[in-house]
C-alpha cells in the first residue's frame, strides 16, 4: 500500500476518519510490542541487553561482550527500539487530538495517556532489567502494556462517537454482565502472569521464579477460563434474544471465538510441555482476548454520531490561502 503525502501529515490536518485510524494504529502498536516482549522471554534474551538504558555498560547499542552472545543483544534491544515507534505513534494521536477541529476534551486526554505510559513502561523496563527479571516486575510489565491497550481502544472508540452522554444500547442487566466479564477477562490476565512467571521461559538463567506449584497454578488458570468462556456465552445468548444492535451481538461473538481459539492454543502447549513458540502464540492471544472484550463493552454502550467540522466560510477560506 502506498502512502500519500495526505496520509503522512494526517496527524497534522486530521479529520474524524484519520483520528481513528491514528488510535488503531496505537492499538496495533502496543498489542504487537508486548507481543514481541514475550518473544525476547521465549528466546532467553531477557538479558541480552544486561544494562539500562544502556544496552552495555560501555555502548547504548549492540557490540561484543564476552558475557553475553549478540544474538541475545540483538533480539533485546530490537524490543527496545520499537519503543520508539510505539511513542511516535502515541504522539502522532496527541498532535492530532489537539488539532482536530472541533477539539474534543476527552480525546486530547486519552491521547496524552500514551506517550505518558510509554515512558512509564520503558522505565519500568530499567527495573525488570535491574531486577535480573524479576517475575513481578515481568508481570507488572504486561499488564502495563494491557492498561495502555486499554487507554488506546478507549480513544478509538470515543474517536467513533460524538461527545454526549452514554446511553445504553442494550438491557441495563446486559450491560452490567459486559462489565463483570471486562473484570473476569482482566483477571484471567493477572492469573496468566503468575502461570508465566511460575514455568519455564524466564527469559535468562539467572531470572527467578514464583515458588508456586506450576500444576496448581495452571488448574486455577484453567478455572478462570471456564468462568471468562460461561460468561462470554452468557452475553451473547442474552443478546441474541433481546433487542439489541448488531455491532454487540458480533462483538460478543468475536470475544467467544477467540477465547476458544486462545483455549485451543493452551492445552496445546501444556500437552506438549510449553513449548517456545506457542507461548509466543499464547500471549497474543492473551491481547487479543482483552482487546475483543473491551470492544464488547463498548459496543454496549453510545455517545450519539461524531459532531461534523465546521466548514469554514469562502472568506475564511480566501483568507487563509
């Protein structure tokens, strides 16, 4: 696909159509950045840049060290760049928050959350490198990535919509189970971090782990997926015999298929002792699931049709020619 001039400086002069692609282009981003975290774990590259923000103690790129091969080093501090990409996307979604014509409030501040959580997360990346990889700090990695995820699909949808107050599309108890599977599907997420930081894939020898039973933590796992599952079926069967919008009933729909797909992959890679590549796989299942409930819940709920701009007047117009 060739890129126009239009669509390069679309964060400059953008319209209602370009500020949602900006903010799904964050949600793209973001979801592929932790993706491509757990493939430095997979890999054992975890330390491959064994410093912070230095990728060495003596250079802030790649060069030979006798501790550590360059592979390693290369795949690590390739996370590190796409940080980059991942911030100028952030602020390409501020500049063009603020330049929309008519501004809107609640845009500019969900765009002003990117950047701002993107330096947070590559701080708290000096900490997972300086905690030798930390379980904890390795979780609370992800699911920074997962609140960032949530911040951008928050800015997309309220880029879909008008400004005016929220009203339901849906029965009000419907509603009410879309929040409560939100929560589920976040703490599944929670119960995945700590089934990760108890297994293998530390990401380094030296990293440590949980000192919990890996079967014990992978049954509770499972639990919390039979619920996130029950409840998804919930939601779309009460969908599909009420009166609702099509965009919910397919919302619902998607969530479930993925979570099955998601399922499938997991009992995959336990059957087969967790194989590398499939818990690669599992995590971006993992962010797809969360970006599949968070469309549910928003697709439950309306701001009414995005205000159109202001078309300016022939006179304005002469005068800014």
């Amino acid at each position: 696909m060739k890129l126009s001039k239009d669509h390069l400086l679309s964060f400059w002069t953008p319209t209602a159509e370009s500020m949602r692609g900006w903010a799904l282009a964050s949600v793209v981003v973001n979801a592929g950045i932790a993706v491509t975290g757990a493939a430095v774990r997979v890999t054992g590259s975890g330390l491959g840049c064994p410093t912070w923000p230095r990728c060495t103690p003596d250079s802030f790129i790649p060069i030979a060290h006798p501790e550590t091969a360059m592979s390693t080093m290369l795949v690590e501090f390739g996370n590190r760049l796409l940080t980059f990409l991942v911030l100028a996307v952030g602020f390409a979604c501020v500049v063009a928050a603020v330049r929309l014509a008519p501004r809107r409030k609640a845009l500019v501040w969900l765009a002003l959350a990117q950047p701002a959580g993107i330096v947070a997360q590559a701080l708290w990346g000096g900490l997972v490198v300086r905690s030798l990889l930390h379980p904890i700090t390795v979780g609370v990695h992800f699911l920074i990535s997962i609140g960032l995820i949530a911040t951008c699909w928050m800015l997309y949808a309220r880029a879909s919509e008008g400004d005016g107050p929220a009203r339901r599309t849906v029965h009000r108890d419907i509603r009410r189970l879309g929040y409560v599977l939100l929560l589920a599907v976040m703490a599944l997420l929670v119960v995945g971090v700590v089934v990760s930081g108890t297994g293998p894939h530390s990401g380094d020898a030296l990293a440590s782990r949980f000192p919990f039973d890996i079967e014990s933590v992978a049954r509770l796992h499972a639990d919390v997926v039979y619920v996130v599952v029950g409840m998804t079926f919930a939601v779309l069967f009460s969908l599909h015999v009420s009166d609702s919008t099509r965009t919910a009933r397919r919302a619902a729909l998607t969530l479930l298929v993925v979570e099955l797909a998601q399922g499938a992959v997991g009992y995959t890679q336990y059957f087969l002792a967790v194989p590398a590549f499939l818990v690669g796989v599992h995590v971006l299942g993992s962010t797809l699931v969360w970006i599949a409930a968070l469309r549910l819940v928003t697709s439950l709920r309306t701001r009414g049709p995005v205000e159109a701009a202001p078309i300016p007047s022939p006179s304005a117009a002469g005068a800014a020619v």
